[in-house]
C-alpha cells in the first residue's frame, strides 16, 4: 500500500465517521478532498454525485465510484472499507450506550443538541452541491438554467410529493433539450 492508499482510506474513514445526519453532512469536506487532494475534477465529482441520487440503494455508495475512479477496484474497495466500517462500529456502540442510558436526562440532552447539528451539516452539503450545479463547468459562472431548474424543483417538492426520480429525469431531460 502507497502513501496515496493510505491518505485516501485515512480520509474517508473520517468522512465516515463524521457524516452525522447522513452522508450529505459531509459532501463539502468530501467534494473538497476529492477534488484537492485526490486530483477529481468538480465535475466529476458533480457527475458521481448525481450517479449516486438516480442508483438504487444508499446514496452514499457513491464513495465507491470515487474509490474506482482515483485507484481502480482496489480504491472501491478501500474507500468503502473506510468509509463504513469505522461508522458500523461506532453506531453499534452508540447504539449500545443509548440503550444502556434510557430515560436519562443526558441522553435527551445529546438527542436535542445533535439535530441542529445534523441539520446544519445537512444543509452545507446541500449548498455544496448546489453551488456545484449551478455553476457553468465551462465559464465559471452561474448557468441561469441550472438556477430555473432548481427553483422549478424545489418548488414542485415544496407543493406536493413527487417522487424525486421522476424529477431527476425530468430536469435532465430538459437541460438536455433546452441547454443544446
């Protein structure tokens, strides 16, 4: 295992740990890494991002593809290797430990003061991707279709509850009809 190995499975494991509240947490510091450190390029990123919402299963098996793209089968399997096991192992200790301290008044406490967090968390990944999306990969400015689509979405899911795949599809195929 080189040093490049080695960086790589130590910072996803931290990602893995850290992605409270879902992986979404921690795209920003995981779109950072990805494109500073391990030489992807934002686009790339964007596009192993999308793969990931429109795939079946967690979203978050998209570190994968990550892995697989900055060192072949190995990386995928190193990068999964880190970014779950340390996170399964930890939850299952968590888990043990809130069961242990039911009905105490710490354990309501750290239940209280973890949902902003997660929240918050949550919240700068979806600026970070969004930030992502709506800059034109070819001028470095805001691509005013991107920004419609988004609106137009977010405001569909606002309205009613459509499933978002339909929406991914849709949006796709608009920017491809109306971007050519």
């Amino acid at each position: 295992m080189n040093t490049q190995s080695i960086k790589l499975g130590l910072v996803f494991a931290m990602l893995g740990v850290l992605a409270v509240g879902g992986g979404t947490a921690v795209l920003p510091e995981m779109q950072h890494a990805a494109v500073q450190w391990f030489g992807l390029t934002n686009k790339q990123f964007r596009d192993i991002y999308s793969l990931g919402q429109v795939a079946p299963g967690p979203n978050m098996m998209m570190v994968l593809v990550i892995g697989y793209r900055l060192m072949g089968a190995m990386g995928a399997a190193l990068v999964g290797a880190a970014f779950f096991i340390p996170d399964c192992a930890l939850t299952l200790l968590a888990n043990r430990l809130w069961v242990h301290f039911e009905g105490s008044p710490w354990r309501l406490a750290v239940q209280r003061g973890m949902a902003p967090v997660a929240i918050g968390l949550m919240c700068a990944g979806t600026y970070a991707i969004g930030k992502l999306t709506i800059m034109s990969p070819i001028t470095g400015r805001m691509n005013p279709l991107s920004i419609g689509i988004a609106i137009a979405v977010a405001a569909i899911l606002l309205w009613r509850h459509i499933n978002p795949g339909i929406l991914v599809l849709l949006s796709g195929t608009i920017y491809l009809l109306l971007a050519h």
